[in-house]
C-alpha cells in the first residue's frame, strides 16, 4: 500500500559544479520579478556555437567529465554540414478548442495529427536528423540544470552517454533516442526559454515526437519510452484542452504498470541507482495522473491499492527534487511534497467525483471532508514558513523554482476549493456569485450607496469560508505569474470576501491585491477572442457591488469617503471603466 511519511527529510549539500560563466553562459535579469523589488538571475543562449577554439574547448570539458573527450572529432559538425530544414516539416496544428476552464471561450490549443509525415518529411524522419550537438548542447544543460533537478524525469550521465551514442555512431541512431532527445530540447525550448508554441524549433520537436507517439507506447525494452511519453504529457498539461494529456498519460500509467513500477518488488534486485530512477519515474507519473483527473474529472489511472513505493525519498548524494534557497540555507523537498499533494488530489476526486461518493450518506460524506481538510493542513504545515508568502520566494529562488511553488500550491488551492464548494469553475458555487447581481439580493443605490445584502435570497458560505479567503490572498499573490484561470478564481472569493465583510480590517489590502491585476487583465483582454470570459466579466460586476457596501459602511459610519482607510474612489472608477470584454 501507499506509504506517506511525516516528516520532512534534510538535503546534503550538493557537490560543487563549474559556474555559468565557466560553462559559456551569459548573465540575464529577469523582467518578470522587477516590479517585486527582486531581480532573478536567467541565462541565455552562447552566442556563437559552432566549431571556435573556445566551444572546442568548453566542449571537450563537457566531454572529458563524462570520459568520452575522444569523441570531440566526430561530433564537430564540418565545414559545409548539411542543416535539417524546417521548411520541410509542416507547421503544428493550432486550433481553436472549447476550454473546460472558461465558459464560452476559445483559446489556442495544440492537437496530435492523426496521420504520420509524408514524402519529405517521411525521409528527414526517417534518418532520424538532428542538429550538430554543439547546437543543442547548451539547450540540454539548460533542461538538467534548471528542470530535470526538480523534475528528474531523465538521469542527466545516462542520457549524455545515449546523446554521444547517438552522435557518434549511425548504428545509434534509433527511434526512441531520437524522440528522447526531441522532448528534452522541445521542453527546454517552451518551458525554459517560453517560445512560442509555432516557433519553429519548437514546432520541429513535438513533430518529430508525434510520428513516433505509437512505438513509444509499445517501448518496454527500458525506460526511455516512458520517459518521452511523460515529457509530452508535461509539454501538453498547459493547453487549453487537457483531453490530450490525458490519453497520453493513460497510456504512459499502463506501460510503468507493465514494467513494474508501481511494485517495490520489482525493484528489489535492481542496482540502486537504477531503482531510484524508476521509483522517481513512477512518481512523476503518479503526479501528472493525478493532476489531470482532478482537473477534468476524470477517473485516475494508477490507484492507491496498487501501488506499495513509499514517497519520494531525497538522495543525499544528488539533492534531485530538491529546491534550495540562493541566499540562505532554507531547503524544501518539492517532489515528495508534490507527490503527497498528489495522494490528497485523489482523495478529493474520489469524494466529489468518483461513483463511490454517490454512495455516501451524510455522516460518511462529512468525516470523509474532515480528514481531507487535515490532510490538506498536515500538507501545508510540511512547507517551510520562509516559503508560505510572496518575498520569501521571490528573495530565495531563481523563476524555475518559483514557478513550480506557485503551480503546486495552486493546486493545493484547488483542492481547498473543491471540497468547500467555492471552486470558481463549480456551476452551484457559480450561481451562489451571480445572485448578488440580482437586485433581490443587493439593491443598486444612488451615489453608489447599495442596499445591504439580503440573505434570506442567498444560500449561506461555506464553514470553511475564513480558511479559504486566508489561503487565496497567498494563492492570488503567488498567481501574479500564473494563469488567468488561477487567479480569477482567487478574484472571485475576495470579491465576495468585500461584498459579505466590506468592514473586516484586510479591505483595504484586499482591494490591492485586486487593483493588481488591472495590467494582466489588460494584456488577457488585448490578446483574448470577441467571445468573453465569464469570470472577468462577472469580476467587473461582482467589484461594482464589493464598492457599493464598501460606501454603505462608511455612509453609516457618517465619514468622509475619502478619509476611508479602504482605497480611494480612483480604484472604483477604474474597475467600472475597464473593458475586460472586447478588444
């Protein structure tokens, strides 16, 4: 069975490693963290690969740390290298899909043709071309060193050698390598360096792993057909459209549960190191399964009672899953705290969505709530308190690192949510928030001056509802960086928060917090379709009656409105004038 320890476990120190200068890497701050007062440090790409004295020598360094410096002369390219030509490739289909996220809306979403390349294409497949690795090199040791040490889906020396494999020997030079390396460099390209998803590069990579998406599923000679089938599913989670993902990881489950994976047993014989990869695989894929059931509400794949690994241990010898602070010695243990978070992600499936809940009385549905909700506090707690508030993490990591908190907590949130009604993509939550646009229940007054909320109109908030407001002032903070369909769903539970407590002492900072997001409002409504999204829109109402009891109050208390501690009128007027609706 499914053991979840409780106790957090320490990090050794890594050992030392050549610095980005030394590895040809170019210092680059990062606009996104500006306006926090912090810079992170990003790194950009050499800017001169190819066959110079000094790539000679940064690679032959590369090279010799992994004893396989005698290969440099094969795999410089020659002097008129013949290039693989993008034009050959088609473009990656972008489509406009239905969003399970937002009502009514259209958003970009990649799909998987259904058919293999053809004619030229075919052929460039088929030889299985790659640019010279002095090219992709730096793109390689941007994924292992700023993604798979947090997300070790590859083991960084096995992979290298199958890279030199590949380059120096056409005999090599199969499939699966191919596609393997193919999803590390698409990965590094969209994740890392945010390229677009029609970049070209970018483009040419998820191709070339698309013609071979059904060898991959019936690999089983090693690891490495699972491992790309778990980078596409990491590629393909952030569409729009989650259907993808979860095919894929449906079939990625099954191959790790044909290989063993899920048995400790199968593991007993094998060298450590081995078992350690393919207990961290599993994990990964255990978390992805997870993730994308709650979010389309569908059933998981790997159940608990068939699976006896214990959580993700830290290995002191490489620190992997590790996040550790630039500027003190705070540590957290983020794969195994993402995966207990994904044991409780299913356990909240299992209660609101499985066919099982249905069979729930009262009393069982109640304790069943209860021991998720200590579930979800135990989890919490596991987080290091320097790591529980914006300037912490922005002070400690680099955007990698920050990114992967955000996400997970946010995902926390969504559980919090869930299982307290208040998730902003729940139809009965949903409707609960569009009655206070009825006047039955808040009557529009003059001068802005609303009535007060009539509850006998209104079904009651949630018992949990302080928890839930406490927790989304971190989770709309943290989701500055996120995703539109995040921090709406905070937006809207401030909203509410002002309209039910427009006298509660956090007003005025809640209103900042929500004044916050005027500029990522405007950038979402300059690149958004004509068709509306729901919740902004429904935000923009909802911020017209949180200010009408905001003046009730203060009209009550017999003030100046501008003497209020909460924000000044300009806030209001900005709220009502901002056209979230149309381009």
């Amino acid at each position: 069975m499914l053991q979840i320890a409780d106790s957090m476990e320490s990090n050794a120190e890594s050992p030392a490693s050549p610095t980005r200068a030394e590895r040809g890497y170019l210092w680059r701050p990062s606009r996104a963290l500006q306006h926090h007062g912090q810079i992170a440090i990003t790194y950009s790409r050499p800017l001169s690969p190819g066959s110079s004295p000094s790539w000679i020598r940064l690679l032959r360094t590369r090279l010799a740390a992994v004893g396989l410096d005698k290969l440099l002369p094969f795999l410089l390219p020659p002097q008129n290298n013949h290039q693989l030509s993008f034009q050959n490739f088609p473009e990656i289909r972008v489509y406009k899909a239905s969003d399970m996220w937002n009502q009514g809306s259209t958003l970009p979403c990649l799909g998987i043709s259904p058919q293999l390349p053809a004619g030229p294409v075919m052929t460039n497949t088929a030889q299985h071309e790659l640019p010279p690795l002095v090219e992709i090199l730096p793109e390689l040791d941007n994924y292992f060193e700023n993604y798979n040490c947090f997300i070790p889906l590859f083991d960084r020396a096995t992979f290298m050698h199958m890279v030199i494999d590949w380059y120096s020997s056409p005999a090599k030079k199969s499939l699966i390598p191919w596609s393997a390396i193919n999803i590390v460099l698409a990965i590094s390209y969209r994740v890392l360096d945010d390229l677009p998803i029609d970049d070209t590069r970018l483009a040419q990579c998820i191709r070339n792993v698309q013609s071979v998406t059904t060898e991959l599923m019936a690999w089983n000679e090693d690891l490495l057909g699972l491992q790309v089938l778990l980078g596409m599913v990491i590629l393909f989670q952030g569409t729009t459209n989650p259907q993808l993902a979860i095919v894929l990881i449906g079939s990625a489950i099954r191959l790790a549960q044909n290989m063993g994976l899920p048995s400790r047993n199968a593991n007993a014989n094998l060298p450590p190191d081995a078992s350690l990869q393919r207990r961290r695989i599993f994990w990964i894929a255990y978390i992805l399964d997870r993730d994308l059931s709650l979010r389309a509400k569908a059933p998981y794949t790997q159940l608990d009672a068939e699976t006896d690994l214990e959580l993700p241990e830290q290995d002191d010898q490489d620190g992997i899953g590790i996040l550790t602070s630039d500027t003190d010695h705070v540590q957290f243990d983020y794969l195994r705290a993402r995966a207990e978070l994904a044991v409780i992600q299913g356990k909240v499936h299992n209660l609101l969505y499985s066919r099982t809940a249905h069979r729930l009385n009262k009393e069982q549905r109640s304790e069943t709530l209860s021991r998720i909700e200590r579930m979800l506090s135990d989890w919490r707690n596991g987080i290091p308190a320097e790591l529980m508030h914006s300037d912490g993490l922005f002070r400690r990591f680099s955007r990698m690192p920050i990114q992967l908190m955000m996400n997970m907590y946010n995902r926390h949130l969504e559980c919090l949510y869930r299982i307290n009604g208040v998730f902003a993509f729940d139809e009965a939550w949903i409707s609960r928030v569009r009655s206070y646009l009825s006047a039955t229940v808040i009557e529009l007054g003059e001068d802005g001056i609303d009535g007060e909320v009539n509850h006998s109109e209104i079904a009651p908030l949630p018992g949990e509802w302080a928890q839930c407001v406490q927790h989304c002032r971190l989770g709309f903070e943290l989701s500055a960086f996120g995703r539109e369909t995040e921090y709406s769903v905070c937006l809207i539970i401030l909203l509410v928060n002002i309209i039910e407590f427009p006298d509660h002492q956090l007003v005025g900072s809640d209103w900042d917090l929500i004044s916050r997001m005027r500029e990522m409002f405007e950038q979402m409504n300059a690149k958004a379709s004509q068709e509306p999204f729901f919740l902004l829109a429904m935000a923009q109402e909802l911020g017209r009656r949180a200010w009408g009891q905001v003046k009730r109050i203060t009209h009550l208390r017999t003030m100046e409105f501008h003497e209020v501690t909460e924000p000044d009128s300009t806030m209001a007027e900005n709220w009502m004038s901002l056209d979230l609706m149309h381009t």
